[in-house]
C-alpha cells in the first residue's frame, strides 16, 4: 500500500493543530479544535483507502484493480455529517454559554475545588440570582435577566451611532437578527 | 423472525419522528412514547427466547451478502442487552413522566425531551445488533449526540459546564474509535467485524497490538474504565435526575459491551488479558476510594459506577467463558441496580431538598417507602447475599480462582475489599439521611462527616411534600427487578453463560455470519 506524502503530513499537522486546540479552556476553541481533528481523521479513512485511481463503476476496459476503493468515501461522508450535526451542537451551546456568562470557557468542577481545598464547612446558603430556575421554556428567560441584555446595547450602540453616523437602519436590522437568534435558542 | 431484528432499532426511531411531530400534544407525546419502548421490551423479549432456544439470528440488511452489506446480528448477548437496556429505559421514562406531571410540565413542556430520549434509545439498541464495526460506530454517535441533548437539558449554567467536559471527552473517545476504524479498514481491508476476526491473524503481531490499543482506548473511555473515567463524576450529577439514571445504567454498558465484543471476536488472544486486570483493579479501587470521600449521593454513586465498571472488566480480562458468563451478568445485574439507586435518589431529592448527606435526615420518618427503595438496591450494589449483586460477584470471583494466576488472586481480594466499601459509603447515606432525625441535622458531628467536602455552592431543590405516584411505582418496579435478578438467577445464569461460551473464541461469531465459509472474493480492497 503505498501512501501520499503530502496527505500524510496535511493529516499530522491537523491532528496536532487540532488537539492542541481542543486542550483549550475557551469554548470556541476546543469548537476548531474539535473540526481540525474531525478533518484529520477523515483524511487517514482516505489514506487508508489505499492508491487512487479511477471512479469505481464497472465497465468494460476498467480493471478491479485501476478502481478508486469507495467504500472509506462512504465512511468519510457519513463522518462529515457526523461531525457537522455536533458542531452545530457546540455551536448553540458556546452561544447559551455567552447569554448566560458573557464568556464561553470551561469552569472548574465545584466540588473537586471543595475537594482539593479541603473546605470542609457545611456549604453557603445561595443567592437567588445564581440559582434560578432555568429549566423549561418560558422560565428560561428569568435565567438570563443578568446577562448582557443585547437589545439595549444595541439601542445604545444605535443612539451613539446616530449621533456620529448616519446610518441607523443597520443596527435595526441587526436588532431583528439578534431577537431571531434569542428566539432560536429560547425554543 | 428475521423481521423482528431491525424493529428494535426501526420502533424507536420512527417512534421519535412521531412524538417529534405531537410536540405540541403532551399528552399524546408521552403516550406514544411509553408504547414504544414497551413494544421494543416485547420485541425484545421474544428475540431473546428466540436466540435462546434456537440459532442466533443473523439479518442482512438491504439483502446484501455479508462481507459488502451491513449485518446485524442478534446472539445471546446482544438480545439480553436489548431487553434489559428496554426494561430499564422503560422504567426511567414513566419515573420522568411521573416528575414531569407533578412538576407541571403541562404548561411548559420540554418537547424535545421525549423524541430525544428514544433516540438515544435507537443508538443504544443500535449499537448491541450492530454485526459491523462502523455501524457501532454510528450507533455509539446517534446515542452519545442524544445523551449531549439530554445532558444539558434546560440550559442551566451548571449544566452547560458539565456538558461541556462530557462533550468534549466523548468526542475526543470517537475520534479514537473512528481513527482505530481507519486504521482496521487499512489493515484488513474490511469493516464486518467477523470478516475482521478472521483476517486479523494474519496481521504481525505487533500491528494488531497497536490496533487492539486504540480500539480499547476509544472504548474504555464510553466505559469509564481508569484512568480514563475522570469525566464521570463531574458531568453525570448535574443531569435531570431520570437522565443520570439512564446515562448511568445504559451508557457505560454500551462501552463495556464494546469491549466484550473487541476481547472476544476481533482480538481474542491473550496479550493485553494481564493489562486489562491490572486496570480493571485501578478501576475498582480508585473509583471506591473516590466515593468514599463523596458528601453528594448523586457524585458518591457517580464514582461507585465507575468502581464496579471495574468487575466487569476483571471478568472480561480472564479470558475464559465463565469469567465473560459472569461479567454479563453482573452487566445486567449493575444496569438495573445502578439506574434503581439513581431513581430512588431522584426521589430523596424531591423529598429532602438536596442530595448532600450534610443537609439530609429524618428521611425515614419522613417517607418509608423511599427508605425501602433506596435501601435494597444499596444492599443489592454492595454484595450482600441474597441479592444479585452478592451471586455476580461470587461468580467473578470463582471464574478468577480458576484463572489462578497471582493478579486473579489479588483481583478477588481487591474486589471483596472494594464490596464493602461501597456498602460503607451506601450505608453512610443511609445512616445520615434516613436514620437519623431532622432535628438532629444542624450542628451534627460526627466521624462519619469528617474529611468529606462538597461545593459550597451545591444544587438545590424546592422541597416537595408529595412524591408521585407513578414515580415511587416505576422506582418500585425497579426494586422489584433487582430483586428478581435473585430469584431468576439460575434461568438468568445459564443464559449468561450460554452466551459466555459462545463469546470463547471468535469461531462461533464468524460461524453465523459465514455460514458457508469466509469469502475469499473481495481482498483486493486495501492491497
């Protein structure tokens, strides 16, 4: 079996880029990190498929042997579609994430900071702010009460905006996008 | 009985698709639900009595032969997993319809919740049938991206954060798997595992060492198999209480099976046998010593989850028929025990506000039933005979006597050790939460509470002085399965052991695949 070089070493560099990404505390990050390596895996299927060659339809003057293997292609497209139904995932979530924090890294787990600590007192009674309920539906708009709230950033950035420019309808429209997207993950 | 097979994969997934549609028809929704996965549970039970009695079955799917079209295979194994995992989901799905009318879902439904939940129920059955090691590939992904779904259910910040470690270790868990295909497919040129079975011999030894290692590696993290479990305890508590119990009893086994599969069918000579009981002895230990230290029920059965993945990995190492006999049914055994304790802490959550043992007490007075429910099944996970638990691990224990190696030996002895630890830190919740009185709670001390912290910042939960109904019968109901695991353990036994004979060597696998003999044709693929 021989092997592309080139294929070879596009492979190797993603898988580095993208686990060194993925090692990331950011969100967003461990997102391309998490893309790199899904590309980097696809790429060895179609390494391992073996030498290229031509479209594999029986026909006569073709050989079994001049024939691309499809099977890997089958595998990588079935991979792609994999991989993109769970960035869009990571996608919503790094979004719910930055509604609710304003930032989009990866906290360390409470307790095993309690833990490593040794804080043995019996634990702090809770803010209401940080505790409410966000569970279902319309209740999951209390949660978000103290985040950042868009439109009135917007509507602020729109009044300096048209103090200094003259073009207010863009941040209208940008308005409409941003309730859309509310809406979107609200449901 | 051929068309039996693909139903238990085809019932959930078009019954997803239905409930998807009633989204706005709760009542409706939850209907559909429950009557699918009753009629997987029956399906499954007739597959099994099926395989039992007669020929495992084999279908090809689409009608194409074996080595180029998918297969899924239904043997001994592979049917008792589908009806336990179906008896289980089942049961957490009427406990989550339960909490889901007490709680008032009614006005805000989650309506996504139900179609998910049997999606991942697709995935889960899937995987058990999949003949086909890229087909388990898929069913692995349809059911761990419906668990990331139902993980970060609501949306909370807590959630998000453990969603995100469970993510990101599960992705990482498929690119080793989906890499370790790759690389399978480059060496043998095939994906049908029994085709792999047969080729594999003819690989060097040292390759087929690389590939056996990243195919465990892939499957011992879904496993939760040290060191690779340390994402379990942090990102299962925080889910709902009816998804933690399903995650907890299903998910893990899927990975465990997994590697059934991998010892016995693709790889199944003796190399990496001692390695595996060297980690399945981690495994116990670390994961005992971690839910020792545990103020949090839901984080204390977290880590004893991933201590008693530690059994079934000391069966499947032996690397004989009764110590995989053994371990599948202590599989069966831990699915129902686990998810019960899960179920049964739903309720104490409900019914004390909290699932810290600092907070909790005077349970027992408060609600009997819940202290019956929550104390046969922590009897049951802690070996005390006659439970099922005690027949599972006198069965690890015989199969590793007759291994007889010095590491079996030391197995045994780590394995009674990690028992009653585990009836420790059981018997702890329940001294502290059900024992003693609610007056008693401020200002306690005690030796059991020395050495035990907990985020100051813990969950908290609206007390309720109702349980519902159909949560206390679907946990009862529970209850009485794993009480039943004891008195049917001999039918339940020697299926489980039918089935490890079958798993002794790849020939029987190959055989109902192939009947005819493996084809040559076809080998030119990788060459």
């Amino acid at each position: 079996m021989s092997v592309s070089l080139v294929l070879l070493i596009v492979m190797a560099v993603l898988y580095a880029c993208g686990i060194y990404l993925m090692l990331e505390r950011s969100m967003t990050r461990v997102l391309l990190g998490f893309l790199l390596v899904g590309n980097a895996t696809n790429l060895l299927i179609i390494i391992m498929a073996g030498q290229s060659g031509v479209a594999p339809i029986v026909e006569d003057g073709v050989t079994v042997d001049e024939m691309t293997d499809p099977l890997p292609q089958a595998l990588i497209l079935t991979a792609i579609v994999i991989t993109f139904a769970v960035s869009a995932f990571l996608l919503a979530l790094i979004y719910r994430s930055w509604r609710i924090e304003q930032d989009d890294d990866v906290d360390d787990d409470e307790d095993d900071v309690a833990m490593r600590l040794g804080d043995t007192g019996v634990p702090v009674e809770q803010t209401d702010a940080a505790s409410v309920d966000t569970e279902f539906g319309i209740r999951a708009e209390a949660a978000i009460t103290e985040a950042r709230n868009l439109e009135e950033q917007d509507e602020l950035a729109a009044a300096e905006a048209a103090g200094l420019s003259e073009h207010p309808q863009n941040d209208d429209k940008q308005n409409v996008d941003n309730q859309k997207t509310e809406k979107g993950a609200a449901e | 009985m051929n068309a039996l097979v693909p139903l238990v994969v085809l019932i959930p997934l078009l019954g997803a698709a239905l409930a998807l549609i009633l989204g706005r028809r709760p009542a409706l929704q939850r209907i559909v639900t429950v009557l699918v996965l009753a009629a997987v549970l029956v399906v499954g039970v007739i597959l099994l009595i099926v395989v039992d009695t007669g020929e495992p079955l084999v279908v090809e799917v689409g009608g194409w032969a074996a080595p180029y079209g998918i297969v899924l295979i239904v043997d001994r194994l592979a049917a008792l997993m589908v009806v336990v995992s179906a008896a289980v989901l089942l049961a957490v799905l009427v406990f989550s319809v339960g909490q889901g009318l007490a709680d008032g879902h009614d006005e805000t439904p989650v309506s996504i919740y139900y179609p998910t939940y049997l999606i991942l129920a697709t995935g889960v059955f899937n995987a058990f049938i999949a003949g086909d090691l890229f087909n388990l590939y898929v069913g692995f992904e349809i059911l761990l991206v419906s668990s990331y779904v139902l993980i970060t259910l609501g949306g909370t910040q807590a959630r998000i954060r453990a969603g995100v470690t469970y993510i990101v270790v599960s992705l990482v868990s498929s690119m080793f798997f989906l890499a370790s295909i790759a690389m399978i497919y480059g060496a043998v040129g095939t994906v049908n595992i029994a085709q792999i079975s047969t080729r594999m011999a003819e690989i060097p030894a040292d390759v087929q060492i690389l590939l056996h290692v990243m195919l465990l590696v892939g499957f011992s993290i879904k496993a939760a198999v040290f060191p690779l479990s340390f994402w379990l305890p942090d990102s299962y508590p925080t889910a709902p209480a009816p998804v933690t119990a399903v995650f907890a009893g299903l998910l893990t086994k899927v990975g465990v099976y997994s590697i059934i599969r991998t010892e016995t069918v693709i790889f199944p000579g003796p190399e990496l046998n001692p390695a595996l009981m060297v980690v399945a002895l981690l495994t116990m230990v670390v994961g005992v010593l971690g839910a020792v230290a545990q103020a949090d029920i839901k984080r204390l059965l977290s880590f004893t989850l991933v201590s008693h993945i530690g059994f079934m990995i000391l069966g499947v190492s032996l690397g004989s028929a009764e110590g995989t006999a053994a371990a599948i049914y202590y599989i069966v055994h831990h699915i129902v025990v686990q998810t019960t304790l899960f179920l049964a802490t739903g309720l104490i959550e409900r019914q004390g506000g909290s699932t810290s043992i600092n907070k909790l007490g005077g349970l027992l007075a408060a609600s009997p039933v819940i202290a019956i429910l929550f104390f046969i099944p922590a009897l049951n996970l802690g070996g005390i005979p006659p439970f099922s638990g005690f027949i599972g691990k006198l069965a690890l224990f015989e199969a590793s006597a007759a291994q007889g190696s010095v590491l079996a030996y030391i197995l045994i002895g780590a394995g009674a050790l990690v028992s009653l630890l585990t009836l420790y830190a059981l018997v702890r919740v329940w001294n502290l939460a059900f024992w003693r009185g609610a007056d008693e709670v401020e200002g306690y001390q005690s030796e059991l509470l020395t050495n035990l912290s907990e985020a100051p910042h813990g969950v908290k939960v609206k007390k309720s002085r109702t349980t519902p109904r159909l949560m206390i019968a679907s946990t009862g109901a529970m209850v009485a399965l794993g009480v039943a695991l004891t008195v049917f353990a001999g039918p339940l036994y020697s299926i489980a052991s039918r089935a490890g004979e079958n798993l002794e060597g790849p020939s029987f696998y190959v055989d109902i695949v192939f009947p005819n003999g493996v084809p040559e044709i076809g080998s030119e693929g990788s060459e």
